[in-house]
C-alpha cells in the first residue's frame, strides 16, 4: 500500500493517473483520502457504484473544489437525479454550465438537455443546439456521440432550425457507429423507413445489447406497434437476441 500521508503527494501526475486507472495496490481510496483531486472523483463513482451515492457525493464535491471538471459534471448529476442529494435542477444547470464552458463534453450534452426541455433554467432550444453542436465537434467518445444523436433529433423534428432530414439521418448514422443506444435505433428507424429491414435489424440487435431495460422495453412497443410486419417480426427478434447477450 502506498503511504497516504507522504507517497503519494510526491508521485508525478502521470505515476498517479497510471496507477488510477488501474486501482493498483487499492490506490484510490487512499489517494482521494491524501487529497488527490482526480482520486477523489474517481472514489465518488467508486462508491456511486456501490450504490452509496450520499458518501459519492461528497467526493465530487472535495475534488470539484480542486477545479476537477469531471467531478464539478457529477455534481451536477448528483442534483440533477437525486443521487445523495435532493433533486435541484438549477444547481445541476450551472454545474453543468460551468463545466461545459471548461470544454467537458458531458457537461455540454447534459447542460443542452437541461436547456432544451427547461427544467432549472428557461428553455432555450436555439441554445441548448448550440452546446450539442459544439459537443459533437470538440468532444470524444461516448458524450460526442450522445450528443451527435440529439443533434439528429433536432434536425428530424425541427427544434431551433428547419427540419433536415439528410442531417438527421447522418447523425443518427453517427451516433450508433459511436455505441450510443439511442443513435443504433434511430438509426434503424432511418434504415428501415428505406426498406433496408436487413441494416436495420442489425442496428436493432445493438441497441438491444447496449441499451437499459426501460429502453429496450420502449422499442419493443414500438416495434410491435408498426405498420411494418417484417419490421415487426425481423426486428423484434433481433432487438431481443441484442438484449439477451
């Protein structure tokens, strides 16, 4: 074990991220007791995880009173779904908006999220396609295409700006290539209103592997519900063979 009260503040930052990322010698605990911001960050969605959210939450918070921009995101999501904290959405808004102008792509899509359906801050959809948009460009990962597939769903229901469907059809396209749930459905759904019922399975049969059981769920009423029988059946049994793994 490394001593908490002397090693690890003498560790270089990339000593100490190499040993994060991999918990070695149970690392984390210790580094975040010893001050260690990122440590600190990454105990709170240690114990998030546990399901101990009111102790996660503090954690965020020692590590966001370090300028951790991550930390000061979760914050943000503590408030914003309750996780150790009473629900308050407007404190969830500025962590997030604080966050966002730091250049954390998390903090951009939830603070558009926020935005765009009006809970703690006034609706703004013109400005909540303005953070995705940004997101999209100068994020990475997962977030990057989180927000790529709200992107889509502006441009397919004309929030802010003129319906585009080829925009929304090419982001949802990107999104799912990206391993977001929401973008592999949409994107069948694109695939399928083109008579492409066999791409459009196949999309299905990842949203299922990807997304929660709630999700899942929803696309299994839609699909049941559509006009389509070969979507109907093709692509109920793929969205649960996707499920199922």
């Amino acid at each position: 074990m490394i001593d908490a009260s002397a090693d690890i503040r003498a560790l270089t930052a990339d000593v100490i991220a190499a040993r994060l990322a991999t918990n070695r010698d149970g690392v984390i605990e210790e580094a975040a007791r010893a001050g260690v911001a990122t440590a600190q960050a990454l105990f709170g969605q240690v114990l998030l995880d546990r399901g101990e959210p009111g102790e996660a939450v503090g954690w965020f918070v020692r590590a966001a009173a370090q300028d951790d921009v991550m930390a000061l995101n979760m914050v943000g999501r503590c408030y914003d779904l309750g996780w150790g904290v009473g629900i308050d959405k407007t404190r969830a808004a500025d962590c997030y908006r604080v966050a966002a102008g730091r250049g954390l792509d998390w903090a951009m899509y939830n603070y558009a999220t926020l935005l765009a359906l009006g809970e703690g801050v006034t609706e703004d959809k013109v400005a909540a396609l303005e953070w995705l948009e940004r997101a999209m460009r100068e994020g990475s990962g997962l977030a990057q295409a989180k927000a790529t597939n709200f992107v889509g769903s502006f441009a397919e229901d004309g929030w802010a700006a003129p319906r585009d469907m080829l925009k929304a059809r090419r982001c949802y396209a990107r999104a799912a290539a990206g391993g977001d749930f929401r973008g592999c459905f949409n994107h069948a759904r694109m695939l399928a209103a083109a008579g492409d019922i066999a791409d459009a399975a196949r999309w299905l049969r990842q949203a299922g592997k990807l997304g929660h059981a709630r999700f899942v769920a929803q696309v299994e009423a839609y699909l049941m519900a559509s006009d389509h029988a070969a979507l109907r059946t093709t692509g109920l049994a793929a969205l649960r063979e996707g499920a199922a793994c």
